[in-house]
C-alpha cells in the first residue's frame, strides 16, 4: 500500500482545525494527542506514512507562533485573527513544509498541496490567497536564504 500523504495533510489540516476551534471555544478537555488519534484511526487503512502526519501536526503546534510572525508580512492586509480558521491553519501547514521539511517535500509540493487543501475545505478565493502567500513565502523566506547559504559557501 502507497503512502497517501495528501489524505494525511487533510487529516492534520482536520486536527489542527478542531484543536484550533476546541481551544477558542475555551474547552479544557482539547487533547491534540486525542484528536490525532481519532482523526488517523478512521484512516488507518488508507495511511500508511502516519508518521508524517504525526510530524505536521506537532510540527506546526511547536512552531505556530513562529509561522504566524512570518505569514503576517507575507499578507498585511489580512491580520493572521481575521483569516479564516481554515486558510490560517493550511497556511501554517504549508509554511512549515517549505521551512522545515524541504529535505522530504520540495517546495513546489508543499503550495500545491496547500493550495488543493484550500480548495477542498476553504472558500472560493482561498487557494488563490494561499498560493499568492505561500508563493511569496518561497520567494523571500526560501529561496532568499538559499542564496545567502550559497554565497557564503
């Protein structure tokens, strides 16, 4: 059986999005460990790379802050608390494939990706909003520091 690894962004964008709601809505019981769990067993058949999954998710919980002060100059006219729960939580996911996964997913995967994620689960001008963010992203935030990295060498 194949890893299916967009099923298992769509479970961690899933996550992610509860957990996120859960939270807000000031509920003490939000588990992301519980929430993870439920959230693969429907699919244990149909991802086999949970690992990753599991990596996304905690990934972007340890680093949110982190990803939230670098999507804000990315879209100034959105403040990151008026962005749909939604579009914030695939950005976030998007981002930190492009910062901190490069090495198992390249660049071009990573916006695609988020961009069918917007697609599916955001509204109509979502995946143009994430492509043009997470494009700017990798201009600025990647390829800018790939550069740097190369010039120094």
């Amino acid at each position: 059986m194949a890893s299916n690894r967009h099923l298992g962004r769509i479970v961690a964008l899933q996550t992610l999005y509860e957990y996120e709601f859960r939270l807000s809505a000031d509920d003490k019981s939000a588990s992301v460990d519980e929430i993870l769990d439920r959230n693969l067993g429907r699919y244990d058949q149909e991802i086999e790379d949970t690992d990753f999954v599991k990596k996304l998710v905690e990934g972007v919980l340890d680093k949110q802050d982190e990803l939230d002060d670098q999507i804000r100059p990315l879209a100034p006219e959105w403040p990151l608390e008026q962005i749909a729960r939604i579009d914030r939580n695939v950005l976030r996911i998007g981002l930190y494939e492009l910062l901190h996964l490069a090495d198992q997913v390249p660049p071009k995967v990573a916006i695609n990706e988020a961009v069918e994620l917007a697609k599916a689960f955001g509204s109509d001008n979502s995946s143009k909003f994430i492509n043009g963010v997470l494009g700017t992203a990798f201009r600025t935030l990647v390829e800018d520091q790939t550069d740097v990295e190369t010039e120094s060498k």
